[in-house]
C-alpha cells in the first residue's frame, strides 16, 4: 500500500511510456533526464545491432509515422454496457462490443494484454468498393463520436477508397498498422494471429506482418480455394478462384505443428485429406503413432536462429533414462548413446535444431521413441492422438457459398449480408491453433462468423472457448434488404445472427451437451464504445492554461449525470485491469450499497451523493476485499474521513483507489 489512495487512471495504457519503462529496467544507463539515449543505446548493442545509419530494406509509405502514434496515443474511451442487447448476460464470457476497433483495442490492451489464443480477422479487401473506418488516425476517438452522433447532429459517412485516390494502399496500410501493433499486444505467447485477404493487398500486407509481427514470426500463408468454379466476372488473365489468410504467431518457439482430427479433416475437406490410416502402437500411456522425427526438417532453424534448440541427447538403451548437455565433441556420459542434432546441408550453418526443447526432451521422455537403425540411433515423437494429423496450408471443399447457407440453416436471410465466410474455415483455424479453454478475438466480426464458430466447435468438441467480438455500427445502406428487414447497423444484424446461431447450435448438437461438465455457452454480453463517464478526464494535457482553467469551471465535480452506476463501474474495472465478464452483485455492507466483483476481489462504493460514516467504511474494510474502489465526490471534501480510509485500508492490506 502506498501512503495515500492510488488514483484509477483516466486513459488507457500509454505503450510508449511502457516501452520506455521496460528499457530502462533493461539497460537502465540509457535513460538519461527521463529520456531514452539513443547513442548510447547504439553503443551498448554494438555493431551488429546498433545500425550505422545506412538505408535498409523495410515498409515505407506516406503516413506510417502518424499512423503508429495513433497506436500509441493513450485514449480516455470506455466502453458502456447494453444489457438490453445481450444474451445471458448474467452467465456468458462472451463480449461482443460495437465501436471503432481501434479505440476498442487500446481500452482492452490492460486487461487482454497477452491474453488472446487466437485472433481471427476479415478486413476490408481494399478493392476500391469499400474500406474506410471514420478515423483518420489523426482524430481518433473524436472522430468516431461524431460518426456515431455522439456529439453532435453531423454524422459522418464511411468513405470508400477509390483506386484513383492518389493514397489508395497508403490508406489501407494506414488503417491496418495501428491495429496490428495493439492485437500481436493482446496475444499469448503461444497465441496466433489468422487474417483473411485478396491479391490487392496480399504483398503489402505480408510486408506490414513482418514489421508488426517479425519476418521470423511467420508461419504460413494458406491458400483458400474459395470458388473453384472461379468468378464470373470480366477480368485481365486467368479466372480468380483464391484468397488467401496470412497466418503469424507472438513467438514461433512457442508453436508445435498445426495438428487436429484427420477424420474430421477428411469429412471436411475429402480432395485434400486423403487415407491417414495409422496402425497404433501402445506402452504404459497408452496407444500411439510415430509419425516426425524430432529434429526440425527446415534448415532455417539452426544454431544460429534457434541456439536454444541445438544440443546434444544421451540415452541409456538398458534404463531408458535422457539426458541432455550443450553440443560438444566429446562423450560425456558413460552407458550412454550420444545423438547429435542432425547436420544441415544448407551450406551455411552446421546443425538443424531439434522441436522440443532440451527441458522438455528430459521431463517428457516418455513421449519419444529412440529407433536404432543402420545410421545410428533415430528420435521420434509419439503421438498420443490416433486420429491426430498434421494441417496442410491448402483449404478446400469450403466455398463462399458455404457462408450463405450457414445463414439459411440459422433460418436468417442471406441477402442480409454480402459474402459472409464459412463458419468451416473459421473452425479449421480455431481447431488448429486454439485449446479448449482458449480466448478467441475478432476485431472485424462482420456478420459474426467467428463467434457462430467457436459456438459450434465447443459443442461439437466440449471445448469452453470464448469469443470477444468487436464491430463498427456501420450504417446499412437505404435501399439494402438489410434496412428493410429494419436492421440499422451492421452491428444489429451480426447480433441478431448470434442469437439465432446459439439457438441453432443448442438445438442441433443437443445430445453432446448433457455430457458436458460446463454448460454450453451461447450467450454474449454487448458494450458500446463511449467516451469517459469523468468529466475532469477529458481534459487533454497539452490544453492551453487559459482555456484549461475555462474547462475546468466549465465541468463538474463529479461523473456525467446521465452515466448509471454499472456504467461507472465498468469504466473503473476496465481501467483497473478486470476484464468485461467478471461476476458482479450488489451487496449491503452496513447500509451502504456496494458493488462486489469476482469472489471479493473488489468492492466499489459509488453512490456519490451519499456521504458514508467512518464505522460504515470500517465495516466494507472489515470484509477485507482485494481493492476498495470509491468516487472522491462521496467523500464531499472531508479530507479527514478519506485519511482515515487509507489507514484503514493500509492496517488490513486492501488497495484503496479513488476516481
């Protein structure tokens, strides 16, 4: 505890101040004044590292610098709950929030920080037809109220990016940097990131990936035959029949082989799925098959780009016991066979690295299988699922069409929405790259296939995954069957799809669910993006002092008169790290009423206009919560009572936070 009340924050994480901050508890002799020392950074990683000024390959296009501050320019949004346009909003851990991704993804970066297992994205295509979300990456949050008419009567229209606009892919990559930059934050370490696209902008989307993300982050790109048929549309050279998803993760040692069912596979996508028969093998674990050897076939991972990876393994043929040591010319352990890592032929670097790492080959030896052949002995890996098969980056038998009958099945229009993906491919990729427990993001949700996805899959697996969506309340065009059915947003219809899609997945896979130990999850929780319910927190910090001191007068002390109390509270928990589904109920605690989060992990007193006594404050630290979170207002100027508070609280180890 501190020797005062700790102050919630107004704005969302300030990345660059973090960044700055993780660098000097790094190298803290390059923080000087408060800045960081650029010489001496340079210095510090030599040559190697360091830079020497001269050009060097990379991304570049008119805007990039702005766009990146955008990213890293804190906002004071928060997000409002809409219990009337949920499902289940009591017992869901699903969240699907309208508004500008961008200010969505800053509010979420304190609370979701390395906590998203997959990301899954549709973005605009950019061909020419659609694309440009409100902000400018100048105006931000601003922006996004006027468009939605949060501030005033002028309500500003999607623009599309025309292919004569002289920007046409520097506004696209403009729209996309920032909000790569704040999803691979969101990310686990072993988390990826799926994101679907054309040929427009295919090339400068792999560029852009591999500056966010890292050229070494990669891992594939897949091909998705989407209409073999090919596009009935006049166009230079050979019909299209693809798209394509780009597919990168946090940190690739992180990642194994993307495996999943072979028979699910093979019912899915029978022309590329062929056989995969295995005879299984059995010992003390149970059966399984031996399908890779250990050491990494691509020659890229070496003793140079995976030093952690090479080593070599001792193995005693008579006990079965494994060891591992740093690779060496000599023999080291008596009784034992020597494996050195596989010699690379590429000319350039000695050895491949090996899957696992060292650790991991001495803790799950029981998982590997030593063949002694003709060359020597061999390594392999067992492989506890039969069924399991390693994932090819070809998609196909999943057609575009399949997307509009997934919407006809949920007995919804089609025509409602214009090329929806297929709730199959989302599937493939979830199976693929998420555990059952895992967090799923969409931050271009659209019609809302990935959360239709995740639904089915848990039901058709006993998987507990959820899914955070997030979508701008596009407007729906006038004349489109979508406002005729009396749809206003796109965010409308892609709710509507979820409430009939939980329904439809409830009913169809009815008898997987009475098995199930957690019940099936079909509801989803609604916010809105809005701007701070605290007036003296939207007052910018570079205001002039004469208008600053107008501002001020101008506010009032307290909260916006017309923000609920859940509304306050929301704002506060997200500000505080706690995430959009935690467990809320009001509580009395000696007359007073209180919102108590998780299992007393927070109790918030927010009734301002109610001064409380100091026996009343005792008693709610008495309960001896994790944080008390309480409005200054409620203290009504009595320093002496707020003093007390932080005594108390500091007597019996509670956090105390005021805003």
């Amino acid at each position: 505890m501190t020797d005062d009340a700790q102050q919630v924050p107004r704005v969302s994480p300030n990345l660059r101040s973090e960044l700055a901050r993780q660098l000097e508890e790094l190298v803290p002799e390059v923080i000087a004044d408060g800045k960081v020392d650029v010489a001496k950074l340079k210095e510090l990683l030599g040559e190697d590292y360091g830079g020497d000024g001269s050009e060097r390959f990379g991304l570049f296009w008119p805007g990039k610098g702005l766009a990146l501050r955008s990213a890293q320019e804190p906002t004071t949004a928060t997000l409002r709950p809409a219990k009337e346009e949920s499902k289940d909003w009591n017992t869901t851990q699903n969240v699907f929030i309208e508004g500008d991704n961008l200010e969505v993804l800053k509010i979420l970066q304190k609370r979701y920080h390395n906590q998203i297992k997959m990301i899954y994205i549709d973005p605009p295509y950019n061909t020419g037809k659609d694309f440009i979300y409100p902000d400018n990456y100048q105006e931000g949050l601003q922006s996004y109220l006027e468009f939605t008419r949060q501030v005033d009567e002028e309500r500003r229209a999607l623009r599309t990016n025309s292919e004569t606009e002289g920007r046409f892919h520097s506004n696209w990559l403009n729209m996309m940097y920032p909000r790569l930059k704040l999803a691979r934050n969101l990310l686990t370490d072993d988390g990826v990131i799926f994101i679907s696209i054309d040929d427009h902008e295919l090339d400068n989307l792999k560029k852009l990936c591999d500056l966010v993300f890292s050229e070494s982050n990669y891992l594939n790109t897949f091909v998705w035959v989407s209409n073999l048929k090919g596009r009935q549309i006049s166009s230079e050279g050979a019909v299209g029949t693809k798209e394509y998803v780009l597919c990168y993760a946090r940190k690739i040692d992180e990642i194994g082989d993307f495996r999943t069912s072979a028979t699910a596979l093979k019912a899915l996508m029978p022309t590329v799925y062929k056989g995969f028969n295995y005879t299984a093998q059995h010992d003390e674990r149970g059966p399984y098959v031996l399908k890779n050897e250990l050491y990494n076939t691509n020659s890229a991972f070496n003793e140079v780009t995976r030093a952690n990876l090479v080593y070599d393994i001792y193995f005693n043929p008579t006990t079965q016991d494994v060891r591992t040591e740093p690779v060496s010319k000599e023999h080291l352990h008596e009784g034992y066979v020597k494996i050195e890592p596989k010699q690379n032929n590429n000319g350039v670097n000695k050895y491949h690295a090996f899957r696992w790492s060292a650790k991991k080959v001495e803790s799950e030896s029981y998982d590997l299988e030593f063949v002694e052949g003709p060359q020597g002995y061999k390594v392999f890996t067992k492989v506890r699922d039969v069924d399991s098969t390693s994932v090819k980056d070809l998609v196909m038998d999943i057609s575009t069409t399949a997307g509009s009958k997934d919407i006809a099945a949920i007995e919804l229009d089609p025509k409602l929405f214009d090329f929806p993906k297929p709730v199959d491919l989302i599937k493939l990729f979830c199976s693929i790259a998420t555990h059952s427990d895992s967090l799923v993001m969409d931050f271009f949700a659209g019609s809302g296939t990935t959360a239709h996805a995740v639904m089915q899959l848990n039901a058709e697996d006993g998987g507990s995954r959820q899914c955070v969506q997030v979508q701008l309340p596009e407007p729906v065009p006038d004349d489109s069957e979508a406002s005729k059915a009396g749809f206003r947003t796109i965010a409308d219809i892609a709710r509507r799809r979820l409430d009939l899609a939980g329904n439809h997945v409830a009913k169809s896979f009815q008898s997987n669910l009475t098995s199930r130990e957690r019940p099936l999850d079909v509801g989803y929780r609604t916010y809105k993006l809005v701007d701070t319910n605290f007036p003296k927190w939207k007052v910018s910090s570079d205001i002039e002092e004469g208008d600053l001191k107008q501002r001020l007068l101008e506010l009032r002390d307290g909260n916006e008169e017309s923000a609920s109390a859940d509304e306050l509270l929301t704002e506060l928990l997200l500000k505080l790290g706690h995430s959009l589904t935690e467990l809320i109920s009001v509580v009395d605690i000696a007359g007073l009423n209180v919102y108590s989060v998780g299992d007393n992990v927070l109790l918030a007193y927010l009734a301002e206009q109610v001064k409380p006594t100091l026996e009343q404050l005792r008693t709610l630290v008495d309960a001896k919560p994790g944080k008390i979170v309480i409005l200054e207002d409620a203290f009504q100027g009595d320093d002496e009572l707020k003093t007390n508070l932080v005594q108390l609280c500091k007597t019996k180890a509670v956090e105390l936070w005021t805003a």
